[in-house]
C-alpha cells in the first residue's frame, strides 16, 4: 500500500505552492536558455515527471514549495489538483521534448524555443497565477472530452466559489 501512496497527487492542491513550484521552473528555463546550459533541461525534466507521478513527494522544488515556501505566505488558497496535475504533465511533455530535441535530435534551436514556451507558461503561473494548462483541462471538460465527473468543482466554478452562483442567478433568471 506505500507504494500505491508514493503514486498520488494532492487534491485540493495549495495554489501558493503551485505558484512557487512554477517561479523555480521559471528560473530553470531562463537561466537554460540564458546561459546555453542544456544539461539544466535534465533536472528540470525529471523535476516534471517527479510531480506529475507523485505530487510534491519525489521533487525536490514541490518539497520545497509545498513545506517552506507556501506555509510562510500564509493561509493556504485550494484549488483543484486534478488540473494542475494535468498542468504537470503538460510541463513534463514540453521539458522532455526539449531533452529530446537537444540530446537526441541536435535540434538546439528548437529546444530553446520549447523550454521558452514552458517559461512563459511558467511566468504566467508564478506572476499572475493563471495556470494555462488548467484552462486547457477546464477547456476539455466543457467541451465533453473528458466527462465533468472527471472534475466537477473544475467543469463549474461556482462549486468553488458559491458567490458566483448567486450573482449568475440574480444576473440570469432562470
């Protein structure tokens, strides 16, 4: 049963400590493309399939922001894991891409311009806290790809936030 436990993700997950996860993978894909340091590409890989199959457990930045970082900016702010999980393992193909490309396809260039996307996403993320691959997992649920059972409080954002409801029933009379 422990290992079945190691293979788990936190759900409701901090947004606090997303948001800290995603300023470390921000700094590790500026100072890969700044410096032209493509080995850096491989702890951040590994760091992205560390969270994408155990959460925070196996990686050693989502330790870090889940046990120091997130408790000092205060009360915890949930929001759903299932979308930031699926947020990870968008990171995880966009980074291992990028280790493809450079080591395995001598395509620095475009290398580069992938770890440059997963740095905007990163930024976006860390400074405004919009998650894009959220949007992208709110997005599939909307549209009937993957079933609103899958994640009920991300196919209605009013189960999340209950004032939504009452404004959009006051706004929308049934």
């Amino acid at each position: 049963m422990a290992f079945r436990s190691l293979f788990t993700f936190p759900d409701p997950v901090n947004e606090k400590a997303a948001r800290t996860v995603a300023a470390g993978v921000l700094a590790m894909s500026a100072a890969t493309i700044a410096a032209q340091q493509p080995w850096l590409l491989v702890p951040l890989a590994a760091g992205f399939w560390a969270r994408v199959l155990t959460g925070p457990t196996l990686s050693p930045l989502g330790r870090v922001a889940t046990s120091l970082v997130a408790p000092a900016l205060g009360e915890p702010k949930p929001v759903p894991g299932l979308p930031k999980r699926f947020a990870q393992g968008i990171g995880t193909a966009f980074s291992t891409a990028a280790v493809v490309l450079w080591f395995g396809a001598d395509a620095p260039v475009a290398a580069m311009a992938v770890t440059g996307v997963l740095a905007g996403a990163a930024l976006l993320e860390a400074a405004l806290g919009l998650c894009l691959g959220c949007k992208i997992f709110a997005l599939l649920v909307r549209a009937g790809i993957a079933p609103p059972s899958v994640c009920e409080a991300c196919a209605d954002v009013s189960l999340r936030q209950p004032e939504l409801s009452r404004r959009k029933a006051r706004t929308w009379p049934v």
